[in-house]
C-alpha cells in the first residue's frame, strides 16, 4: 500500500531507476499542475524568522515519471517533482523555500527578525511550482493560490511608561475622595497580553492614599491642613506580563484649608519708607468665592487715620504759616496760639503734646482761657470768619448743658452774650447779637445746625462765614446750610467793656437791684437755668459758666472777610490718602469712588477677575517729607450678590496696617559771623545796621552706610521752615532808644510774613531755606543813643513743622567802638613807634645821672628808668594795637559792605573818654597793659629785650 506522504511520481522514479526498461513510448508529458492547500494559518514569534504552517507546506504533481539519456546513464524526466514556492504579495517580509522537490515538502520563513509592534498579522498569495517536461525542464506548471495568514507572537520587551512626567492635584481638607487623580501608564508592546496595564502600585510608604488598578488615587482618611500641607506620591505601574516601570512617576498631592470665601494672598503689616511715593497694598491678593454663582462684587477700603494729628497726617506748621501757605486773607487772629512771654493766657490750658508738633488743648470741663483786649479782633462787621478744629463727644448726664467754644459777653454788670461758638445737645449753635447802632430790627440771632460729626469723637475743621444775615457752615470742606434759625432784638448799647473767652463763657457780677429787673424780665420771655439762681437779690461773683468738654485747635478769627472754599480746602486738606496706580488700565466694568479725604474708597464690579486687578493697584500715599510715623489701619469690607439671590456667600472683613517708619530727622544749623565791632556811628545811621549779613541755613540728615565700620554720612537735604526768630538777649528793646526793623518789600513774592515787638522780630511762613536767609540778612539794628551803649547780644532760632525740628541757637554779639575821631587823633601820635624799640636803656640812664645824680642813688637810678621805659613801651604797643584795631573796622565798614569781623580777637574792647584826655599815667599804664596782656598773638611780635 502506497504511502499518503510519498508522491506517487516518487514511486515510479524510484521502480525506473532499479533497473525497469520501459519503452521510450511511455515517456509522458507534463499534464498535471501541482496541487497545495487552498489556505494556510501560521504563527511567528516576534524577533525570529521561522513560521508555524497549519497545515504544513506540502506540493503534490499527478504526472508519471518520463525516462531519458543523459551519457551512459538513463534519468528520469522530474516532471512530477516541486521545485519552487512563490509569493505574491507586496513588502511581505517572507520566503518559501523546498526542502525536498521530490516529496514536495516546503518550509516558509521570514526574511528578517519580525517585529510585533510594527505589525501584528500578514496576508499573503503563495503558489507551487513544479519542475516542467522535457530534457531542459521547461513548460513547468505551477498550483492554484493558496492564501496564507500569518500571525506574529508578541514577546513582553517593553515596560511600562507613564504619560505625564508629574502628576498635581489639590485637595480640601477634611474630606474623603473616591478618586483625587488618574495616572496612566502605556506599553508599547503589540499584544493585549504585554501592552495591557493591569496594575499600579503606590511605592512610597506609610502614607494615607490607595491607587486601584485603573491608576485612580484616593485618600484612605481625612486630611489636615495644619498637620500636612502637601504629599508627594511615588506611583509604579505594571503589565500584564508583570513586568514593572523602568522609573516611577511623582504625584503631588496639596492640601488647602476647608474652601472659605474671602480674600487670599494679603499681608497684614505694609511698611511704608518717608519720600517714596505711592505703594501698593495687596499686590498678590484675590478673592476665593468657592466656586459660588458671583453675579457682582463690592468692595470697601478704608484708611483709619483717626488717631493720627488731627484725624489724619496733615502739614503740622503754625496756624499763620498754613494761612500764608494756602493764601488765606491776612489779619487773622490767633485764640489759642502756643504758651509764651506775649501770649500767657494758654499757659494754664492743657495741651496734648503727643500729636507730632500739633497744638491741642484739651478741655475737660474746669479750664477756660481769657483772651486779652489787647488781642481781641476789633469792630466785627457784617462779614468775618471762624475757624477752629474740634473733636468732641456726646455730653455726659442725661441733661446736655452748653458747652462754649467762644464767647464775647459783657465783662462786668451785664451779661449779654455779644456773639458765642457752642455745642448744645449735638447741636453746633453760633449766636450773634447785634448793636442797636447797626441794626434796629428783628433780625436773625441764632444759627443750629445738627450734625453727626458734632458728636462722633473725630477730628473735624469747622469753618463759619458770616455775611450777615446770612451765615454759612463749613465741615471738612463741605457746606452746610443751618436747620433752624431764630431772630432777636438787638443788643442795647452800653458802655460797659466786653470780655471774650475761650472754652467756656465770663459771667459778670451784678447788682442786686439789676439782677432782679432782668429775672422779672426773663421771666417774661425765656427762664433759664442761669436766671434762676439770680431771683432773690444775691449778688452773683464774676466766673466762668457753660465750660466745653474736648479738644480745639486752630482757633481763629479773621474780621472783615470770609474765607473762599479753596482755601478752607486746603487748610484742611490730608497729606496722606488713598490711591490707585494707573487709573486707565482699570478693568472694563469696574465703578469707584473716593470720599473727599481719599480715606475710603469703593470699587465694584460683576468680574472677579477684574476687581481682583482693581484692588491690587490700590496704594498708600504721603506727600509729607516728614510724615508722623506710625500705624495707620486699613480695613476691607465686601459683598457679593449671585445670580438669582440676593446674597450668596459671606466674604469676612480684612483688618491690616500701614506702618509708616520713622523719618530721617533733619539737622538745621545755622552760621555765620557771630561776633563783631562796628563804629557808634553806624548804629545811628538812617538804615542802621544789619546784624546778619552772612548768614547761613542748611539742613542735612545721616544717611547709613553699607560698610559695617562707617556709621553713616552726612547729606544736605532741601526742605521749607515755618519761622525763626531773632530774640534780643537782656533786656528789651526800648522802643525811645532803639529798635529792629525789616523793610516789608523783602516779603514781597515770598510766603512769608513779619511780627515785630521789643523781643524781637518773628519771621513766619512756610518757605525755602534760601528765602529766610534773603529776609534774614536785611534785618537791622538802630540806635539812637549808641552813646551809652557798649554791646547788644541777639539770638536767632529757626524751626520746621511748628518745632518738630529745630535749629541750633545761633548767639550773636555786636560791640560798640566809641568816639572814632578820638581814634584818628592817638593813631597819628603812634606813627613813629615802630622806631622806639631801638632806645637803648644804658644812655637813657647816663643821661638821668648825669640830670639828677646828686639826689638819685645810681642803683634806684637804674630802677625808675627801666620802669618808665616800660611803661613808655606799654603805652606806645596799646596805641598801635588801638590803630590797627581801627585801619580794619575802616575798611571792613567801607569797602566790603559790612560783610566780615572786624576784630579778630573779640575779647579787645578799649573805651577811650574824651573828656578824660589826660589819663593819669598810672590808669593809662593799668589799661594798657591789660591790653598789651590780653591780645599778644603771634602777629605781634614785641620785643621787650
């Protein structure tokens, strides 16, 4: 039985060559096509080059074996044997090859290492071909197409990778997740088997979080924001073949407090450097709203300068110098000025001396002030004004009495209230009763208004103008028109004095028979309180009623005029506020505000974006060079509505601070010549003479250094003073005798102004260094009398900021040189004397004896004349001494202007009488030798050999 494997043309070869003869006849043509399977599965693993067929390749041909010559040998025709397999198929990376043409077995593989990843299965034509008929083998015929299908096994080459080199996530704390994040591995390799992640593993130990298969992390418990800010998670993964990540992946995790609406990424502290400009407050902050449907935004920010100068950083110079600086009218008086020599009457006040240079006086009910008639503002007319700062509460007890701030009554006899300043009740109340000589009439006499700001316990500047019979109220800048006005009768005239006062009102004592009619009178109108005590014939003494309880300052009243508003503004204005850098780069939709005082200012907006930019420019300025150091508290209030509601969510307020460091203190010294010696003549003179000629101010502050061994430099700065002053030393000036004087054209274009008295002069106004030094010079010293005078001592101060930073006292002393012509007359007697120091003492002795040698023994000879040699010399050395002095004093007087010291040495002062010529040889002596001994230098060198 035939073999099923064995082709039959196998067979009949192999009976042909054993030794069977058939005849050349049976030779048969080539009439069969090989025959394969019609298709054909197989498998190769990925990296190799050999195929699995199922079934195998096998080629089967039904010809019959054909003998024929071939030399002495006789072969068989392989018309029945295989001998090729072809592939038709573009790019497939096969072959076929036969490994026995007479079985027809083949054997198919690849032409190169397969790779999975590039692909996974081929498709492909393959056809067998057997040998052909004939002695050359030609007329071969091939098989049907077979399809192949290959498919290639993966081999587990790749290991996982993660898609992101880092993974981030924030969450709340207090909660727990089912999945915080996702990580995600890949495989590159081609199978399900090997590209498949099936697991992923958190490496790093001991810490609250899971991961499942899917790469989803979650919390294992609640987290704690003040336990563990941020986590970071080392994460491996893992394919199905088990094979693990080359490198693991990092996943932060942060933790942030349990989501609360408000501002985030301020600071509570905000220092701000003296000279800087404008600086910005919250440059980091935003608004956390938690995801809540925010439909619109307001927001407050207030600058709380309550508690700085009078409710804010304001310029601290004198009353007079603020007017001057703000152009205000001139002629104003001062009620409350500071505590001096001419202005007494506040020395029994209290004073709040912690308020940077600011005058306060604090009233408290038991203090009040008399302002002397020699003070007090004259012929008040139908216009005028008052001003004053005040801060003031509610009245204590349940019955609010009057408390006045300024009163002009009666100062004896009556008690006519001629016009007041008080608070009753919260109620501001300014009364003006006037004379029957200006009017007769009914007319208005008392003006109310009723204020919050009366009674709040802030600084406030109150301003009153009176155009009689309209009177207007002015309160840190705004108007304010009076809610009830009443009229009265004015005021019969009488000869008696009036006394105006400060913090409370004067009563006057009375007599009994006048205090009766006018309580029978009250009786008739109005009873009050004060008339009540009176009924009864008791003589009532004069004292103080109706006492003020707060602070003042800056009182003052100006008559004749009213003062504008751009003046009140200023003189009230805030050196410090509120402000915003760049005002056009404002986000669209934005709406804000300031209120006068840039202390508060509102921002809204429907953008949290928007208002988030807004607030961020929001800054703090100080236009001051020398701001009052210190805490200035910010506070920000907001709301916010959602859609559909009216309110949503509740954002806290923000309480922080501006601390504003402290500035570098200016030094003001003040020199120049500070001793000198003029001529009598010129103290008489028409324009007198200048006692500053020289004079100079300038202002410098220690800047720190870097290096540690240096403590800092010097460096001369440029700033305004308010006053100085130029006081007489000793006794005052007696107006009869002397005087100093300063021609007004030198204010002229300068904001400064002058006071004189016997004291001295006061130059007041805020200005520059350099224009107090112009004015400075041209003050001058006359007497009329220098006859009698030998010497005037004067001291000049200067100040800025009202006394915050004074100068050095700069002491000057001018001396007198009397009877210049006597001068003239010694100084020609001393022309020679340069030539008596050649006299020899021996000849002068020989010619002694040789006089008197019979009564003077030779030793006491030689004495005397050795004495009245020195002498001679004495006198002939003070003479020259008086001649120099005095060829100096000529020349500095005449040809530099009075600019330099006359005398070197300010200890020489020589008074020469001229009606004591003939001194006595032993006072002559006595002087001169004081002289000689108190001014030798070494530019006079005598020889006393």
């Amino acid at each position: 039985m035939r073999n099923v494997h064995t082709p039959r043309c196998y067979q009949q070869n192999r009976k042909y060559v054993t030794g069977d003869s058939p005849s050349p006849l049976s030779f048969a043509v080539n009439k069969h096509k090989p025959w394969i399977e019609t298709s054909y599965h197989g498998v190769i693993t990925e990296n190799t080059d050999t195929v699995l067929l199922d079934p195998p390749l096998v080629a089967l041909d039904k010809d019959a074996p054909v003998p024929f010559a071939a030399g002495d040998q006789i072969l068989f025709s392989p018309h029945c044997e295989i001998c090729a397999f072809k592939i038709h198929g573009q790019d497939a990376p096969f072959e076929a090859v036969v490994l026995n043409k007479t079985s027809g077995e083949g054997l198919l593989r690849a032409k190169s290492p397969i790779d999975c990843e590039l692909q996974k299965e081929y498709t492909f034509i393959i056809q067998a071909y057997d040998c052909g008929a004939g002695p050359s083998g030609t007329n071969w015929k091939k098989s049907h197409k077979a399809v192949v299908h290959i498919q290639v096994n993966d081999v587990n080459e790749f290991a996982p990778t993660f898609r992101e080199p880092m993974y981030k996530a924030t969450v709340t704390e207090g909660k727990i997740y089912d999945s915080i994040l996702q990580v995600e591995a890949a495989d590159e390799d081609c199978s399900p088997q090997y590209s498949q992640i099936c697991n992923y593993e958190i490496v790093t130990p001991d810490i609250p979080f899971a991961i499942d298969r899917n790469g989803n992390i979650r919390n294992t418990e609640k987290l704690s924001y003040d336990k563990e800010q941020q986590f970071n998670i080392m994460v491996t993964a893992y394919d199905c073949g088990q094979k693990g990540a080359t490198d693991s992946v990092l996943v932060r995790i942060d933790v942030k407090p349990v989501c609360k609406p408000g501002w985030q990424g301020w600071n509570k502290r905000v220092e701000y450097e003296p000279g800087t400009g404008s600086k910005q407050l919250f440059p980091k902050m935003y608004l956390e709203t938690c995801d809540g449907p925010v439909s619109s935004i307001r927001t407050n920010v207030e600058l709380q300068t309550n508690h700085i100068g009078k409710g804010c950083d304001r310029e601290t110079y004198s009353e007079k110098s603020l007017q001057k600086l703000c152009g205000a009218s001139s002629g104003s008086t001062d009620l409350l000025p500071a505590p001096s020599a001419t202005t007494n009457w506040t020395a029994t006040l209290l004073t709040d001396s912690g308020r940077d240079s600011d005058l306060i006086f604090k009233f408290d009910g038991r203090q009040a002030a008399k302002i002397p008639d020699r003070v007090v503002p004259k012929n008040l007319t139908d216009q005028f004004t008052i001003a004053t700062w005040m801060k003031h509460g509610p009245s204590p007890g349940l019955r609010a009495e009057k408390e006045t701030l300024l009163c002009n009554s009666d100062k004896t006899e009556m008690n006519r209230h001629h016009y007041a300043l008080y608070v009753h009740n919260c109620r501001l109340v300014f009364l003006l009763r006037r004379d029957f000589n200006q009017v007769d009439t009914f007319r208005p006499a008392e003006f109310h208004w009723k204020l919050e700001q009366i009674c709040d316990k802030e600084w406030h500047y109150y301003v009153i103008n009176v155009e009689f019979p309209v009177v207007t109220l002015y309160v840190d800048g705004v108007t304010y028109e009076p809610y009830l006005v009443t009229d009265d009768w004015p005021i019969h005239p009488s000869q008696i004095d009036m006394q105006l006062t400060v913090g409370a009102c004067w009563q006057a004592a009375m007599k009994p028979e006048r205090i009766n009619k006018r309580a029978l009178k009250q009786k008739q109108r109005l009873l009050t309180a004060p008339y009540l005590e009176l009924v009864g014939g008791e003589v009532m003494k004069p004292r103080f009623t109706q006492y003020y309880r707060g602070s003042l300052s800056g009182l003052t009243i100006r008559p004749g005029k009213i003062e504008s508003q751009k003046v009140i503004s200023c003189l009230q204005a805030c050196k410090e506020g509120l402000d915003i850098n760049s005002l056009e780069s404002l986000g669209k939709g934005i709406k804000f505000h300031f209120n006068p005082a840039q202390s508060i200012l509102v921002m809204e907006g429907d953008d949290i974006e928007n208002i988030n930019q807004a607030l961020r420019k929001v800054s703090y300025i100080n236009s001051r060079q020398f701001p009052t150091p210190g805490i200035r508290q910010l506070k920000i209030s907001t709301s916010v509505q959602c859609f559909g509601e009216d309110t949503c969510i509740t954002i806290p307020d923000i309480d922080a601070f501006v601390m504003v460091l402290q500035p570098s203190e200016p030094r003001i010294t003040i020199t120049g010549v500070d001793h000198f010696t003029r001529p009598a003549a010129e103290f008489g003179s028409t324009r007198g003479l200048a006692l500053f000629p020289d004079i100079r101010i300038i202002s410098t502050v220690t800047k720190a250094e870097q290096p540690a061994e240096r403590a800092g430099v010097l460096e001369e700065i440029i700033h305004n003073l308010d006053y100085c002053d130029i006081l007489v030393i000793g006794e005052e000036l007696n107006p009869d005798r002397e005087s100093l004087h300063l021609n007004r054209n030198e204010l002229h274009g300068k904001h400064l102004d002058a006071t004189n008295s016997t004291s001295g002069i006061s130059i007041y106004g805020v200005d520059s260094m350099s224009n107090y030094e112009q004015v400075i010079r041209q003050v001058r010293y006359q007497n009329w009398h220098s006859a009698e005078l030998f010497e005037r001592k004067f001291r000049l101060t200067c100040s800025e900021l009202n006394g915050r930073y004074t100068s050095n006292e700069f002491n000057l002393e001018v001396n007198v040189l009397h009877n210049s012509d006597f001068m003239e007359h010694v100084n020609h007697m001393a022309v020679e004397s340069q030539y008596l120091q050649a006299i020899h003492l021996p000849v002068m002795g020989h010619n002694l004896n040789s006089a008197h040698g019979s009564a003077i023994p030779s030793a006491a000879t030689v004495v005397i004349v050795v004495c009245i040699t020195s002498l001679v010399l004495i006198i002939v050395l003070g003479i020259y001494r008086i001649h120099v002095a005095h060829q100096r004093s000529s020349k500095n007087g005449n040809g530099a202007k009075e600019n330099e010291m006359d005398w070197d040495d300010s200890a020489l002062t020589i008074t020469v009488n001229p009606m004591e010529v003939r001194l006595p040889c032993i006072y002559l002596w006595v002087l001169c030798s004081n002289c000689a001994a108190s001014h030798y230098d070494e530019n006079t060198m005598y020889n006393f050999q």
